[in-house]
C-alpha cells in the first residue's frame, strides 16, 4: 500500500447567489474567475492560494445545505486592507470586535464563513 500524502488539487463552491460570490472572491483573494460553459450552465474557474478554484452553482452541484458548505482559512499579508474591502465587495464581517490586527472571521455573499488570519 502507498503511502503518499494527498495534496489539494482542486477547491469547488457550490454557491447560490453566484455572481456575488464571483465578485467577492475575485475582489478580495484576487482569484481571477472566468466564466466557462459547461453541463448547461456556467461555472467560474480561476486560483485560491495557488489550487484551482471553480464556482458552481448549487443546483449543479446537488449541495441541500444553505450556508457554510465549507470554511476556509486564509493567510494574507495585509489584513487590514483586505477588511476595508469586504463590505463593498458583498461579504460581512462577523468579528468586528475581534483583535482584527491578527484574525477575523468573515461571510462571503453565500453566508459561508471564512476565517482570514494575518500571515
């Protein structure tokens, strides 16, 4: 039996408010999400940290839950810079009273949480 070490090879949402979650992504994460065609709809495929990222929607993807399909943790270098954008970009902040110099939790437009810490 092998025992190699898995790696992430791909992170996929499934989102129901898509475009917004577009948006949020690219606008904070600069993940660079382009529209592509595919199984009768369009998904979003760009990076998140150096993996593939894809944005699908829910109804593609079969997922019954509302909110928080998954967490992330995401180390940035500029914390603070990145928490000036998120509003405007669509999300929340659910930790305005955190110590937000180091951590912070946050919402994309979905309502999944995402924990952003400063690298």
């Amino acid at each position: 039996m092998s025992k190699s070490v898995p790696r992430l090879s791909q992170i996929t949402l499934a989102t129901t408010r898509t475009l917004e979650m577009v948006r949020f992504y690219d606008t904070l994460f600069g993940t660079q999400l382009q529209a592509t065609k595919a199984y009768g709809t369009t998904l979003y495929n760009g990076t998140l940290a150096g993996i593939p990222l894809v944005i699908c929607p829910n109804e593609v993807a079969g997922v019954a839950a509302e909110q928080s399909r998954h967490q992330l943790t995401l180390a940035v270098a500029d914390l603070s810079s990145l928490l000036e954008l998120v509003e405007t970009s669509g999300g929340t902040i659910e930790t305005p009273n955190m110590d937000s110099t180091t951590t912070a939790i946050l919402r994309d437009p979905d309502g999944n949480t995402i924990e952003v810490i400063k690298a």
